[in-house]
C-alpha cells in the first residue's frame, strides 16, 4: 500500500492515477473525503480515501497503518503561519510513520540554493527545515527539489499566464536576473514513482527539465508558446521585493501569501547541482520534456474527459483561481487594500 498525502493538490492528484496505473494500491488522504468526489479516479478499486488532519496524531496513526511508502505532498504555503504549520506537518508525520514501521517517505521540496538557512527566502527556508525533520525524523527519506514544476493549473504557471496576460510590459527588476531549471509535471511524476525503487538511496536529489534560464526569458518563452503579443521589457533597478510582491498579488487571483512567498524566492538562482536524478529515477532512455514542448503543452485547454487528458493540461480539480476570469477584480481589491496599509 502507497499513501499519497495531499492528494487533492496539484501533484498529489496526478501522482495517484501515475502509480495506478503501474498497478499499485493507493491510499489517498484529504482534509475532507468530499474532496475526493471531484477526482475521476476516486472511484478506483485500488484506491482507498480517507480524511486526514496532519495536526493530529491519531488521524496520522491511522492513515499511516499497513503503508508501505509515503509521499508526503503537503505544505501551507497559503497560510501567513506556514513555517511553523509545515514543520509541526512534518513531525507528527514522521513520527507517526515511524511508529506504523513505514519503509520511506518521499518528499516533493523545492529546489534549495547553497546559500546559509539564514539568506534563504521564508519558503525555501521552510522547505529545508521539512526536508530535515523528515530525514532525521522518519525512516529512509527521499527528497525531491523542484526550482519549478511545468504544467496546467500548476501555482507558477498559471501567475505567469495571469501576468503575461494582464500586463502591457513586463517590468524586470535587477535581482531577477536569478536562472532557474523549470521541470515538467510528467517528469516530476516519473522522478516521484522512480523513487519507490528500494535501490534508490536515502537522501535528496535536484531535479530538473534540459534548460537553466532567466526568469525574464521565461517569461518571454511563455508569452511565445501562448501566442501573445511580445510586451516590452523594462528594468527598473530599484524595484524592492516587497513591493513586486503586493502588485503580483494584485494582479493574479492566487492567494497573497503563495505569490509573496514565491516572489521572495526570485533573488535566488534555482538551478541544479547535479542531474544524478536521471540515471537513479528516471526509466533507462527517458528523455527529458523540452521547456518549449511543456509551456505549449501547459496551456493547452482540451474538453476530453479527465482519464484521457494530458497530465500537463489543466483539470477541472485545479485550484479555481487558476480559471477565475474575475480572480484580477478581487486581486487588485486586495493588492490595494495590503498597498495602502504599508
């Protein structure tokens, strides 16, 4: 038995239907089961759904039992309190998994710069902090850093397609000339089932798609896939991460928190140190999706039923503001609200 936690998030969602169909059985957890009736493969017969609260160590204790692996997806990113929740997440996890004789966790990080904790963002910081409680904490742990995950509905695709739709320039700041090594959905979830394998060892892997580039390229590169008229770029040197952070929130429908988080992360460069996670996780000959090829993939809106789309495209299950038309109106109520308080 696998326990997918989160498994109504971006990831954890199409993870569960990923190791069905190698023929698995999955035990799904949700904050509420209702959750689970939107999926289209919450009526499997290999798979079990269960309610789930990370906070308490009962519900944790029972949703660990007879597990072998878990994939541990959860973060709250969303929430201002979300260094102390991700860390309080993690222990009551691993310790449960522990008890319950669990024989790995997998965890989905971000990719972390080689920089001291205390010159990492708030997030990237509180991702290490997770991967370390889970190392120290739970049985063999396989950590998997992502700079950014590629795909439809995705959290950093979808503030990229608000913003390059909702803006007539694209304004730079100096410190966001950091690269970074964006990944596809498909190659993230191949890298996440690789790491079932009990010859992989305990310890943590960057990974990431063929191309290292420029946030400002990337943005270019997604106005390019998507058809968009090519917007001026300006440089504004001067520019804090402060302020970036309160006019992106202003303009997308994501929650403010998330886009601050990430924002403060931009200064960083988020490449790879290695790609050992291609010969250790991924199938022999697998062949890494090319940026280009995942941004027009991504952005792809088809009406086919949920089983027979790409796991690139969006999913009705997505988070709603990643479809909202009218996620810029309450966006922009909000970013001038948090403006005018400062």
């Amino acid at each position: 038995m696998i326990l997918v936690t989160g498994a109504g998030g971006y990831i954890g969602s199409r993870l569960v239907p990923r190791l069905l169909a190698d023929g698995h059985r999955v035990r799904a957890t949700f904050t509420s089961v209702s959750r689970a009736n939107s999926l289209w493969w919450h009526e499997d017969p290999q798979v079990e759904t269960v309610q789930m609260d990370v906070f308490d160590a009962a519900s944790v204790d029972a949703a660990v039992e007879g597990v072998a692996t878990a994939y541990y997806l959860i973060h709250g990113l969303a929430d201002p309190d979300f260094e102390r929740l991700d860390r309080l997440a993690a222990e009551t996890l691993a310790q449960a998994a522990t008890r319950a004789g669990v024989e790995r966790v997998i965890y989905l990080s971000g990719l972390v710069p080689m920089l001291p904790a205390s010159e990492l963002s708030p997030h990237l910081r509180s991702r290490l902090e997770v991967e370390q409680v889970l190392t120290t904490r739970a049985p063999s742990t396989v950590t998997l850093r992502a700079a950014m995950v590629i795909g439809g509905g995705s959290t950093s695709l979808e503030i990229m397609r608000q913003l390059s739709n909702r803006l007539p320039a694209q304004p730079l700041p100096t410190w966001m000339n950091s690269r970074l090594q964006p990944i596809s959905v498909v190659d993230a979830l191949e890298a996440l089932v690789g790491a079932l394998d009990p010859r992989v060892p305990s310890r943590w892997y960057d990974i990431g798609g063929p191309t290292a580039i420029g946030y400002g390229m990337l943005l270019w590169e997604f106005g390019r896939a998507a058809g968009l008229r090519r917007r001026p770029r300006v440089f504004v040197p001067f520019l804090p991460e402060p302020l970036v952070a309160d006019l992106a929130g202003a303009l997308v429908g994501a929650p403010g928190s998330t886009v601050e988080a990430l924002i403060d992360s931009l200064s960083h460069d988020m490449v790879c140190a290695d790609d050992d996670f291609v010969t250790d996780l991924l199938p022999p000959g697998w062949q890494l999706m090319p940026l280009r090829e995942s941004l027009q993939r991504a952005i792809v809106d088809s009406d086919s039923d949920c089983d027979r789309r790409d796991p690139m495209e969006r999913m009705p299950h997505d988070a709603a503001w990643t479809a909202s038309s009218d996620g810029m109106v309450r966006g922009l109520t909000r970013g001038l609200i948090r403006l005018t308080r400062r």
